[in-house]
C-alpha cells in the first residue's frame, strides 16, 4: 500500500521533446557522434507527436559486434536496431509486452542472436499520481529470440 506518493519528475510532458535520447560519443575527439530521440512515446499519439523519445526509459542498450545497437523500450513495447555509426533505426518490431532492461547477445556457429524478455505492461497513459493500476488487456510475458541475419556478419569483415 502506498500511503504517500509523489508525481515529481513523472511528468515529462511539461517540458518539450525529445523526453529521452540515445547518445554516441567519440571518446577520441571528445564529441557527440550523434543524438536521436529513443522511440515514440505512445502518451503523445493523440497529438500526433513524433520524435518525442519514451517518457520513461527502464532500459539499455546492447552492441552487436556487427555495428548494431539494439534496445528495446517499455512505453511502446518495441525492439529497435540503431546503426552505431549514424544513429539510424535500421529495423523494429512490436513486442508482445514491454520489454525492460538490457537485451543479450551471444554467437553460435557465426551468427549472431537477440534474446530478450518482454513481461511488463506498455504504458499508454502519461503517468499519472499513484501506483500503476492493472492493464484492461492482459500482459503476453515471454522471452523473444531474434537471429541476425548471416550474410550482416559476413559483410561486417
């Protein structure tokens, strides 16, 4: 039971987007690389709002050793791959359920996989004074695996 709850900072809708970015850094020059706003938060659809970045990032991103970034966001519930030298989404799918946390890679015979685990609920509403409340639709929990495809490794060399 909550007795007290504070809506501080839950509330990014008062300032203007981008609410959350991905950020590349070339620690050699001491530079931003490049800067694009992390997904669509499904809170501004109404308005038509783009670009907007998620209002609530509870994840990380993993690097392929193919030159992917992928990550995955919880207000949407979609997986996205980032081209790590420009920042530019290169794929994305829908999850099932929002996904939170950091997805893993490993290798078997070359290829290169994604699994990861999508078990929380998308936000849809702006995040409101209180502890969330249950879902109308219940929440598809899973684990996901995704393969790279074998010719990008191959490419990669």
């Amino acid at each position: 039971i909550f007795r007290y709850w504070s809506g501080y900072g839950l509330q990014p809708s008062i300032i203007r987007p981008p609410w959350t970015v991905m950020t590349a850094y070339d620690l050699n020059r001491g530079v931003i690389k490049w800067q694009v706003p992390l997904g669509n938060a499904p809170q501004g659809a109404s308005e038509n709002l783009k670009g907007t970045g998620i209002m609530m990032s509870r994840n990380g991103p993993v690097v392929t050793a193919t030159g992917l970034i992928f990550i995955a966001t919880k207000d949407e519930g979609k997986l996205r791959a980032y081209d790590e030298e420009n920042g530019k989404v290169v794929w994305e799918t829908d999850l099932p359920a929002a996904s939170e946390g950091v997805p893993a890679v490993y290798e078997v015979d070359g290829r290169e996989y994604i699994v990861l685990c999508a078990a929380s609920a998308k936000q849809t509403d702006i995040p409101r004074d209180g502890p969330e409340q249950q879902p109308a639709q219940p929440v598809h929990r899973s684990y996901i695996a995704f393969a790279l495809p074998k010719d990008r490794a191959a490419n990669q060399k």
